[in-house]
C-alpha cells in the first residue's frame, strides 16, 4: 500500500519520547551485546507518517528487539497482550513506551480502535498477525492486521521479521538476533482482510520460520539424557 503523504503524515521525522529512548537504552546490552543483533532493511522504515509493522512473533522478547532495532529511524508502538499490564513494573514500562494493550482470544474491538487511531495520526503500529507466540507449532493469521490495513489505507506496510528472540533465555549459550525490515509483495485486487493478514504471515514466515519451542528441546535433551 503506498502511502498518502496528504494524511497521516508530518513533515519531519516522528519525535521519540525519552522514556522510550531509556526504555531502549536499557534494552541494548542484552539485545545488542548478548544477543549479536543484525538489521537489515532498515531504511525501509519511514521515519515519519503512518506505518502498520506486521511482524512474526516466538518471543516475549519481539517486540523489544523489533523496537531496538527500529530505534534509530521510528518509536513503534504495539499491540501487546492486556495481561502484562496486571504486573505494575511491566504496566509502567508498557504505558511509557505507548503500548496499547488488547485481550487476546476475543474481538477486542477497544484496542483496535485505538490501534486505528495510532495509524490514522500518523503514528508506527506493531502488530502480530498470528496474535499469539508461536510456541514451535505454524499459527493461523488472525484478520487484526488486515483489518487495520483496509481502515487506514494510507498506511505504508512494512514487514520486520525476527528470529533468534527463543535462544535469548538458554545461558550459555549465545542467540543471533536479526530484524529484517521488509515491503510486502504488492496486493491483489480486491484482497479482504483475512487474505491480506495470511499473505504477510507466509512472507515473515519464509524469511523467518516458527523455531522448535524452547520445551521441545529441553524433552528432547532430557530424553538423551536417558539413553
């Protein structure tokens, strides 16, 4: 979708607020250091004006990574799962970064309006067609992003797929983090919503496919244990 630069958009790059800049900041020696991050892509992100960023999602440490690895250019703000706002560290942390909480497994219909009013203001949206981690098994896309797509179509999509996010946790041994910052293929005519969230999902999952969950490889570890 290319974007209107008549609406939606401002003349320079989208300010970031400090919180976010500390909140990254905080990020980097685990993502940057630990974690070895590679970005490719980068200037595919703009710097300014309405974006949708769909992305893959194995990880609980996605959304900081795709942040860290955008920090330069956009503050992304995402869609994120209303149970971390139950914890009052992560709900001060998720409010200061301008996360918009949703309930996973319903139409929260709330949290895409807000999500809409991010767009339509310009703003930098994540959001994860698959609506929830991977797990190691392939999920089906759920409509949010397509949605979101139709309702701001002035919106420039921008794809970031991310792997590597399930090692960050398996001390010693070090992850390979890499954000890929992508365009989607140009859309059919007359794509509906749903079509439009399972095509980004199969091109982030050609560049980023679903890892074994970190479960499986302790059982399969355990099991040659027994051997």
């Amino acid at each position: 979708m290319k974007q209107d630069r008549s609406s939606g958009e401002t003349g320079g790059a989208a300010p970031i607020p400090l919180f976010y800049r500390v909140v990254m900041a905080a990020a980097g020696p685990v993502v940057r250091w630990w974690g070895r991050l590679e970005v490719v892509g980068l200037d595919l992100l703009p710097s300014h004006g309405a974006t949708l960023v769909p992305a893959n999602h194995d990880s609980a440490w996605d959304p900081f990574v795709i942040a860290f690895a955008a920090r330069r250019r956009r503050q992304i703000q995402a869609l994120a799962k209303s149970s971390l706002w139950k914890n009052p560290l992560l709900r001060w942390v998720m409010n200061g970064m301008g996360q918009i909480p949703i309930r996973r497994g319903e139409a929260d219909m709330d949290a895409l309006e807000a999500a809409q009013r991010c767009l339509s203001d310009g703003g930098c949206l994540g959001i994860f067609p698959e609506g929830t981690r991977s797990q190691g098994r392939q999920l089906r896309a759920r409509s949010g992003a397509g949605r979101l797509a139709h309702a701001v179509p002035q919106a420039r999509i921008i794809c970031a797929a991310v792997s590597g996010t399930v090692d960050i946790a398996r001390f010693p041994r070090r992850p390979r983090l890499k954000v890929t910052f992508f365009e989607p293929t140009p859309p059919p005519p007359a794509e509906s919503a749903i079509e439009l969230s399972t095509r980004l999902t199969a091109e982030l999952r050609a560049i980023a496919p679903v890892p074994p969950s970190p479960s499986a490889g302790k059982s399969q570890a355990g099991h040659a244990g027994q051997q």
